[in-house]
C-alpha cells in the first residue's frame, strides 16, 4: 500500500508566507533600534556602549507596539478576507 504524500494547499502557503514576512518585517524594524542594535553589539563583541539612551526610544515604543499588534491585526485581516471570499461565492 503506497503512502499518501505530504501536500500543502496554495491557501495555507500563502498564509506561511504572509506570517513569516510580518516576522521578518518585524526583525528587520527591530535591527534599525538603537536600543537592540546596542544589546546584540554587547552581545557579540562583549562591549558595552555608553551612548545616549534616550535618542531612540520612539522607535523602540513603536516596534513594541508593533510586536504586540501585529499577530491581532493579522488575525483580523486574514478573517476578513476569509467571510469576504466566504460571502462572494455564497453570492454567486
């Protein structure tokens, strides 16, 4: 008996991708932190720097929020469209 092979639908790849582009949209904020860029700088040459700790607290407060926010807002947009493409080909 021959074993089914593992299939991903076009559905659930477009939805992997669209996960995985908002984590990268969010790494790739949160390497333009002062505040991060300074930890992995201390992180990987072991140097503390004495820079001023206020400068890049706004990007900071925004790339927080946007960490928390994101996986909501995604949610939301991915179950609109959902009940969108639900409702048209109900309609149809």
């Amino acid at each position: 008996m021959k074993q089914n092979r593992f299939q991903i639908g076009i559905g659930s790849m477009l939805l992997l991708m669209l996960v995985f582009s908002m984590m990268s949209a969010g790494f790739f904020y949160a390497s333009r932190v002062d505040a991060i860029q300074n930890e992995l700088n201390s992180l990987v040459s072991n140097q503390v720097s004495t820079g001023d700790q206020g400068s890049g607290r706004l990007s900071h407060i925004i790339f927080i929020m946007f960490t928390f926010t994101s996986p909501l807002i995604l949610a939301g947009v991915l179950a609109t469209a959902v009940s969108v493409l639900r409702w048209r080909t109900k309609r149809r």
